[in-house]
C-alpha cells in the first residue's frame, strides 16, 4: 500500500508532462492523417522531431556526466552514449548542408563503422567501471526506474511495428499492420519523450536509487552479489 502511494506521488508531477505528451501525439496523428501520411516520409518531420528530441536528452545527460561524479556520473555517461547511438542513427546527413568530408564519413560503411566504435566505447567503459555498473544496475531494480523500462518497452514495440509492417518476408508470414511505418515512427518518438523525461528528472532518482542501492536493504542489493559471483569463483580457484 505505501508503495502504491508512493509511485502515485511521484507520477504526479509528471502528469503535466504527459498531458502535453498525449496533446502532442493527437495533433501529430492529426497532422499525419490531414497531410495524406506525408509526415513519416524519409527525413520528413516525424524523423527530425525524433531528432531533436534526441539530441536534447543527449545534451541534459552529456551536461549531468560533466557535473557528478561516482555511480551518478557513470549513469550519465552510459546513458549520453546510448543516446549518441541513437541519434547517429536517426540523423540523415545527406539532407543537412555539412562538408564532403563529414558527408562521407556518416554514410555507407564509414558510418557503420562509427556506429560499432561507439557502441564497443560504451562497452569497455561499462566494463571499466563496473564498480558502479554493478550499483546501477542494482539502482534499476528500484521502482522508480519505471521510465527505462516504459522506454525499452516502446523502443522493442517500435521494432515489432517495423517488422510486422513489412509487405514480404516479415517473421509474422502473411499477417501485416496498416500504416506500420506511422506507428513505428510513433512508438519511436514517445520512446525517446519518456527518454527526454528520464534526463529531467535524472538527478533526483539516480542520486537517490544509487544511495539506495549501496546502503540500502539485501533486496536492493541481491543484484550486486550475483555480479559478484565470477570474481569469487576465480578466487577460490587460485586457492
């Protein structure tokens, strides 16, 4: 029951924000419907809202890693450099006015090859600090972590969507969806709002969740001793 009243009290102040959201999403789907679809073209105003919404998060959590330090300042940084994957991946940079040398090395192969340093520097710096990693990921078992969760939910839903939209070959056979790439783009977009809500209120959970975590009861800490478990199996080899 305290719990309930708990996750009530802090969805209260987000309420606001997600009336604007739910505002938001009736004048797109209007806007979709009234401009025959023209929206979710390649490079239209679908992918470059999503865009900038995403360059924001990455700005508040590149900004929160500069700032704190310990498990809060890891957070940050694995969260600015999922968020620069994401938006590398969004941004078309044959439609912006940029130099030959940038337009070629963000298309065909260059750009996947960035794409993969990146996501191999997000993984050697989580394995460099996984002291904290194993604090944060003890942190996301708090109830309070709820936007990651709703955020990997609709990123794993906005897949689904593209795939199941496919006119041939899709894993569902036969059975497609009308209008997939509109509920994609959709399902993206409101993935990355609920990202955008994270980083807003990113001080005031992690700094809790992570004190949490390292102080709080076994519960919270459960996480941590199976991360531990390699470590003392390797130990107790050498013995």
């Amino acid at each position: 029951m305290r719990t309930s009243r708990q996750l009530f009290s802090q969805l209260k102040p987000a309420r606001v924000f997600f009336l604007f959201v739910l505002l938001g999403n009736i004048g797109l789907v209007a806007w979709w419907w009234f401009s025959t679809h023209k929206i979710t073209n390649e490079s239209g105003p679908l992918e470059n809202l999503q865009a900038a919404v995403l360059f924001l998060v990455f700005a508040i959590y590149f900004f929160n890693s500069r700032k704190h330090e310990g498990a809060v300042r890891t957070a940050a940084v694995i969260l600015c450099l999922v968020t620069f994957n994401m938006l590398f991946r969004e941004v078309d940079f044959r439609t912006i006015p940029v130099s030959d040398l940038v337009l070629s090395l963000t298309t065909g192969r260059p750009r996947d090859l960035i794409f993969w340093c990146s996501f191999l520097l997000l993984c050697i710096y989580t394995l460099s600090h996984f002291r904290h990693f194993r604090t944060i990921a003890a942190a996301m078992l708090h109830w309070r972590a709820w936007p990651y969760y709703l955020w990997i939910g609709l990123i794993v839903s906005g897949e689904l969507a593209k795939e199941v939209s496919r006119a041939n070959g899709n894993m569902f056979w036969d059975f497609t969806i009308p209008h997939g790439q509109f509920l994609e783009e959709m399902l993206e977009l409101n993935a990355y709002v609920v990202l955008l809500f994270a980083g807003i209120t990113f001080l005031q959970f992690w700094r809790y969740a992570c004190e949490h975590a390292e102080h709080g009861p076994e519960k919270m800490r459960g996480i941590r001793f199976i991360f531990n478990l390699p470590a003392c199996v390797v130990i107790s080899a050498k013995r």
